[in-house]
C-alpha cells in the first residue's frame, strides 16, 4: 500500500470518527506498534546475516522489504495523528 492509499485510508478514518463510527488513534498506539516494527526490521536483519542458502536469504530479504514499509507508514501515519 503506497502512501497514497495510506492517506485515503487516513481520510476515510477522519470521516468515521466524525460520525462517531470510529474510535481516536492514540500516538502512543502507533508508537508501539512502530517499536515492534523495529524490533522485527532488526531479527530480520540478523537472520539474513545467518542465512544459509540464497533462497532463504531472498525470502528474508523480501519481508525485511516488506517490514520497512511498514515502518515508513507508521512513522508517516503519527506525524498526521501528532
């Protein structure tokens, strides 16, 4: 999901809570979730250092790919709550 969509979700969000459909983002939820992130970003890390084959360093890779993007939302997501 690119930022994009992100934000449109983010848009979505504030329309919800309006309405009162939907419940306030706390910035110390994100912020919670972001260090869990980067505790996985950084085991992801290490296990390509261990990686044994190319085929699981590849895999390893892609969800360290994965997490990263992850971790560029949320920080996006709590500048916008903040």
């Amino acid at each position: 999901m690119g930022l994009k969509k992100l934000a449109a979700k983010v848009a979505d969000y504030n329309e919800r809570f309006e309405q009162g459909k939907a419940s306030k983002i706390k910035p110390s939820h994100v912020e919670r979730v972001l260090e869990k992130l980067l505790q996985k970003a950084a085991d992801l890390r290490a296990d390509i250092a261990t990686a044994d084959s190319p085929e699981k360093k590849a895999r390893i890779e892609k969800k360290l790919g994965v997490a990263t993007a992850q971790i560029e939302r949320a920080k996006w997501l709590l500048k916008e709550i903040s």
